[in-house]
C-alpha cells in the first residue's frame, strides 16, 4: 500500500518508551460478519506459540522472543483457543464456530532486549489484549451519531432499493402502516420485531449484505433482556414525529435510545475508545462474487465503521493520557481463494473500495498498511491452479479460479471469481505453526510499529 511514511527517530522512541512504561498493547481486531476474524485469532495464537519455527523465526523481533503465553486463569470470558484448535484439527477439519458474544484474548510476551537497552532492562516484556466480538455488532456504531427518527428515514431509503425491497417483501407495507401515534400492541411490535431479525438474516444470507440493524437482532450476546430488542423502524415516522406514552412512537424511540446509548454506547466505550492498533478484516472475495449490490453496501458499510473510531493522537501529551488508533492494518482475507499472483489485486480492489476513507486516516497521522491475508491457507497451488478440499467432500479438487481485476472499476460491476467452500488443510496441530499467508508481516508491523 503505498503512502506510507516511515516514523521520524522521535516518533521511534516514543513508541519505544510508550511500550516500556505500559507492558500492554490493545489491538482491535475489527471485522464483519464472515471476515474469518475467529479463525484469524486462533492463527495469531498459534504463530506466536511457535514463534521458534516457520517465518516468524527468521526475523525480527521474534529471533529474541523467548516465551508467549496465552492467558486464561482470571480472564473474564476467555477466547475459546482450544475450541478453536479442536475444529481445526477434527477429522474432517472444519473451521471454527463463529463468534457470538464478548471475549477476551491476552498474550504475554518475553523477548531478549540488545544494547544499551538491555543492561537497563534484560528483558521486555509485552501484553498483548485484543477483544473478539460478533461481526455484526460493528454496523451499529453509526447509530451513535442518529436518533430514531433519522434512523426510521434511513431504513425507509434502504428498503427503496433492491435487493432489500425484494427481500423484505409485504413486510414494508406492515411498518408503512403501523399508526405512530397510537397505542402500540406488545404482541404485534414482538412479532414485527422476529420478521425485521428474519429479514436481516436473509438479507444477509441471500444477497450477501453487509448493513444490518441493529446487528444484535442477529446476535444479541450475553446480557441483553430480549424485551429491549422489541423495536422496528416506523416507516410513516420522520424526525419531526412523536407520540404519547405507550405509543407506538415513544415506545420504538425509547427502546432505540436505551440500544443506542447504553449497549451501542457502553460496548464502544469499554472496548474501542482505549486502542492502539487495529485490523480491519475483510472478505472481499465473496461480495465481488456477489455482485454490484453488496459491494455498494460493503463500501457504506465500512466507510461506516471506519467513521466511528478514533485516529491520530496529533500531540505529545495525547500518546500518554489519550490513546488513540496510530496503525491501521487493512486486510484482504482468505486471498488463499485465488492464485498466489492475484493476491495483491484482493488488495487493491478492497482499497479501491475505501479510498476516501483511508485518506482520511492517513490525513490524521496515521500508519496505514495493507496485507493480503489467508489466517490459514486452505488451498495450495500446483502449476498455476489451486488444490484444496471442499466443505463436506472428501478428497480434493484441482481447479483455475476467476480473475480478479487489477482494480475495482467505479461502477463496481466485476464479474466474481466464482468461489468454492474451502475446508482446512489437514495435519493442523496446535504445536506446528498454520500454513498461512504473511501473518508474519502483520504480525511484525504490529508490535514494532514500522513498516515492513
């Protein structure tokens, strides 16, 4: 990715001093739903366990890695690594369960320190914390900035346009029709609230959508009362409405409001407003072979996302006592999907996608690299063409992918690569480093924080 500036001395040794005085390193790991953001966790455990063998052995830092630890005595909601590793290595490998509420990963580091820094301090240690989430509760953040009014405008806008009106079907009619004004039925907004999660799911499934909300209708996590989720858009009302207690109105509005300023809100401010690093993960693969419809809503979606976190740190002061996102990876994942020739092409195309938005980053400071990225490589190629094993197929396939354009074209209408359902290598084993692509590179430029 080009328009990357390497850090001037200062910027190196107050990275430097910042590490020694924390110990700790807080990386989002940010990623929508099918991302592969579970699978990705695991890899990153598994490399730094054996940092001792494969790429990571062969450079820095990680020749003075003496010993990783990954916690799980006294964290609450630990990361499920072994779960994790036990899919991985089932016979047949299957990948691991998708994530469906809060977890924790926390990795302690010990490496060798040189120089006159290592008779100060022998050895360094570092922890490193990253929280694993439903993807799908990502596409919520932009709701931080709207009230329900503005909210109900924006789904009737959504629902205009296919694939979502096709999808929703006699179900805009019923939330057309609903009276903002009057007394709401608890039944009736329960069962409307099903068939707006229904719709959802399907809008996900089907047309392979990225911008559905409110994201905890799909995955609710731990710790929501399901009443609280008893809302819908009021596809009459507009910014300007209201209602009397008990209306339809006021009770959508306060369950909006109590979603958005307490869970939304409470989920930002304890996990996001406090990052140092962060991976954006994403599959563009599969919206390219989806078609024009998801791509455009990809784009949305992540220009989104990519809004509601915090950049830069622009002052001395800010590094110490106002942590802010300095390094932004951005990921193309499961590029194993096409030729090792076409990998960097995922990469451009997903740039493309979001040009304006990281130029925004950049203008705030910050470190922007991309990497082209498979956690764990499913497929090998052999002779210009891939070999892999399908999902619920034994055996194993030879096969020529589709191109992939050297860019996205402005339109966005690319004709996909017509993807396979990819199962794991075989043979993965906790002791043995995954088979993967440049997971070394990230993680180098992570925890140094300098290109690569």
């Amino acid at each position: 990715m080009g328009g990357v500036t390497k850090p001037g001395l200062l910027d190196q040794a107050l990275q430097q001093v910042d590490r020694l005085r924390t110990g700790t390193l807080r990386i989002g790991v940010t990623g929508l739903s099918a991302s592969g953001k579970t699978t990705f966790i695991t890899s990153l455990i598994n490399q730094l366990e054996n940092h001792q063998r494969g790429l990571l052995a062969r450079r820095k830092p990680f020749d003075r890695l003496e010993s990783v630890r990954w916690q799980r005595e006294g964290i609450d909601r630990p990361f499920p690594y072994l779960e994790s590793l036990a899919a991985l290595a089932s016979t047949p490998a299957r990948w691991p369960d998708s994530t469906v509420d809060l977890s924790r990963v926390v990795i302690d580091l010990r490496f060798r320190t040189e120089g006159l820094l290592g008779k100060l301090k022998p050895v360094r240690s570092l922890r490193i914390e990253i929280l694993d989430y439903p993807g799908e509760w990502l596409l919520d953040l932009p709701l931080l900035e709207i009230d329900y009014g503005q909210w109900c405008q924006q789904m009737r806008s959504w629902l205009e346009v296919e694939p979502r009106r096709g999808i929703a079907g006699p179900l805009v009619a019923r939330l057309q029709a609903l009276p903002v004004e009057a007394p709401h039925d608890a039944a009736l907004l329960a069962e409307l609230a099903a068939d707006w999660t229904d719709f959802l799911r399907r809008s996900r499934s089907e047309a392979g959508l990225s911008r559905n909300q409110p994201g905890r209708f799909l995955l609710p996590g731990s710790g929501v009362a399901e009443q609280m989720l008893h809302f819908v858009p009021l596809l009459a009302a507009n910014s300007h409405s209201s209602g009397s207690e008990g209306s339809w109105w006021a009770v959508c509005e306060a369950r909006f409001n109590y979603y958005r300023d307490y869970i939304v809100r409470g989920f930002y401010a304890e996990h996001f407003s406090k990052l140092e690093r962060q991976v954006l993960l994403v599959d563009m693969l599969s919206p390219m072979d989806a078609g024009q419809p998801a791509l455009a809503d990809l784009k949305a979606a992540l220009e989104a996302v990519l809004g509601s976190f915090r950049y830069g740190g622009s002052s001395f002061l800010s590094r110490w006592f106002n942590p802010r996102i300095r390094q932004l990876a951005v990921c193309a994942t499961k590029v194993d999907q096409v030729v090792p020739a076409q990998q960097r092409a995922v990469q451009r195309c997903l740039e493309d996608l979001v040009t304006d938005s990281l130029a925004e980053v950049r203008h705030g400071g910050v470190q922007v690299r991309g990497f082209p990225l498979a956690a764990v490589r499913a497929a090998r190629e052999e002779q210009g063409a891939l070999v892999a094993g399908l999902v619920g197929e034994s055996g194993w396939v030879r096969y020529q992918p589709g191109s992939v354009p050297e860019h996205l074209p402005l339109d966005m209408a690319v004709e996909g690569p017509a993807l396979f359902r990819l199962r794991p290598p075989p043979g993965l084993h906790r002791n043995e480093p995954f088979p993967h692509y440049r997971m070394d590179d990230l993680l180098y430029w992570l925890i140094e924080g300098e290109p690569a």
